[in-house]
C-alpha cells in the first residue's frame, strides 16, 4: 500500500530584492502606528504576489504541474511591474498593491490556475478576477486599518520586469509559538516568454 504524500504549493511573482528593500523601508513608519503592535506582519520572505493558490498537492500531480505551469509561463511574455499602493481586505488583511503590466499579470494568474487544474489540482472550476496584492499584515479580529492605508496610498516602487513565474511550497507552523511565521520555499521557477 503506497501512502501518498502532498505539498502545500502556490503559483507567485516574487519581487526581486532590492524591490523587497524598497518596500520595507516603506513599511517601517508604519510600525509606530497606534495598533500596529495587534497586527501580524508578514515577514519580508513571505511578501509576494499570489497568482493561484493550490493548496496541498499530492506528489504524483507535480510531474504534470511542473510541464503545464511550464507552458503556462513559456506563453506569457515578460511584463513590467511595480509595487504601488495600499489597500485592504474588509479589516482583516492589509496589502500593497501593483501597477504596470495589470493585464499580463491577471492573464498570467488565470494561466497558472488552468494549468493548476488540468493537472489534475482540485481548483475553482472558474478563476475569480484576480486581485493583484501583496499581503502585508493581517488582523486576528476586525480591525481599523485605514490609517495603514492611507500611509501606503502615495507609495510608487521602483519598476522591474517580471521575467519568471514560481511555484512556492509553504510549511505553515507547527504552532505553539507566537507570532512564528510559515516558512517558503521555491521549488521551481520558469521563464517567461519563449
């Protein structure tokens, strides 16, 4: 009897480093905020943008999600892309937003879930428009993120171009510890375009 094992995976974009910087350095004055304290903030590893969510996926899925994804990217040409804004979630998460190549993005999200899905990942038969975010923080209740918002709304990253699609497992905590964040890794990244 062979025991099947599976993967907590998802499709992302992942900001290039000295974009990451950016945003945290943006990100500090926020920190001082009335409340900012009852947040949890996402680490900077765990900043990226979520094209499809996959859940957990068995092993034997991954040799036919590895060549759809892989199509998926290969028919996508690279597109430009900053991080730009805020916004929010009803009062449960706080995010930054994107700008530039939108369309591609969007075009790129719902690539990555039909791929996702015909590789046989029970997924949404239909992709919701995507919401292009970085999530920054989330709240354990309901809480009132407008000043954070409002702090995000003029910040305009630098632009780069977006030249490969990842696939990301996370290991979410084994819990007991506070404020212990899940951990990434990438462990396959294909080029955009051909």
């Amino acid at each position: 009897m062979s025991s099947s094992r599976s993967q907590r995976l998802f499709a992302a974009v992942l900001p290039p480093e000295p974009v990451a910087d950016e945003l945290a350095r943006a990100l500090a004055p926020l920190y001082a905020i009335p409340g900012a304290a009852d947040l949890r903030w996402t680490a900077p590893a765990g900043r990226h943008f979520t094209l499809a969510f996959l859940g957990e996926v068995d092993e034997e899925l991954l040799p036919e999600l590895d060549a759809r994804m892989e199509r998926a990217a290969h028919r996508t040409a690279p597109f430009p892309l900053r991080i730009s804004g805020g916004g929010r979630f009803d009062g449960r998460a706080l995010w930054a937003g994107a700008a530039g190549g939108l369309d591609t993005l969007r075009l790129l999200a719902a690539r990555a879930h039909a791929a996702a899905r015909k590789a046989g990942v029970p997924m949404e038969e239909e992709h919701r428009r995507h919401t292009p975010h970085l999530t920054l923080a989330r709240s354990r209740g309901h809480a009132d993120l407008t000043p954070y918002t409002a702090a995000l709304e003029g910040f305009r990253g630098r632009e780069w171009e977006v030249r490969e699609m990842s696939l990301v497992r996370s290991r979410l905590p084994a819990g007991g510890v506070p404020g212990e964040q899940p951990r990434y890794e990438v462990v396959r990244a294909w080029p955009l375009g051909r």
